[in-house]
C-alpha cells in the first residue's frame, strides 16, 4: 500500500501560519505597549498626574539616551496620533529637561516609586 495519501503541510503553508502568528502578536504587543498611555489622554493634568509621573520614571530608568529618546519620540507620536498635545507636550517637556539635566546626572536624578 502506497502511503502518499497523507499529506504534509507544505513549506509555504507552514511559513504563513508561521507568520500569521507572528503578525497577530506583534499587533497585539504593540497595542498593548501603548495601553498604559491610553489613561493618560484627553484628561486635565490633575487626573493624569500619577501616570505622567510613572512615564517619566519609565522614560528617565533608561539608561541609554537613545533608546529614551525613541521611546519618547513612540509616546509623542501615539499622543499626535490620538490628537492630544497636553500629552505631547509632556513629552516634549521630559525631552527638553532629559538633555539638561538627566544625561549628565542620571544617578542623581532618579525618581522614587
């Protein structure tokens, strides 16, 4: 008896499955990346003022100023995305005073949780 009747997914197939899964979950990281900013947008600074907090500390505990300044550059355009220039303007701000004062004093600027 011949056994060829059972059939192997081909390479092609299981690329795109493969890849399929990939994409759905780097669409539902990346989603979930920005969630946390979700609660900070479209509200008056005094409700938001925890998490403003918590994206500096988040922002300033990187320790490389490139990659700060990437992960500030994705918040910004996420609040631009989301029309919130309150939001966009905090980041703007945590930029501003990352290049005078944390870059040069990052042990003494650590904010306590």
């Amino acid at each position: 008896m011949n056994q060829s009747y059972i059939t192997n997914p081909s390479i092609n197939q299981v690329f795109l499955r493969r890849l399929i899964i990939v994409l759905l979950l780097l669409c539902t990281l990346s989603s979930k990346l920005f969630a946390q900013y979700d609660t900070l947008l479209h509200k008056p600074y005094n409700k938001k003022v925890l998490g403003v907090h918590a994206m500096y500390k988040d922002l300033i505990d990187i320790g490389d100023s490139v990659k700060r300044d990437q992960k500030a550059g994705e918040i910004k355009a996420f609040a631009r995305k989301n029309n919130d220039k309150g939001l966009e303007l905090e980041v703007y701000f945590l930029k501003f005073f990352g290049t005078l004062f944390i870059s040069s004093n990052q042990k003494k600027w650590r904010i306590p949780n």
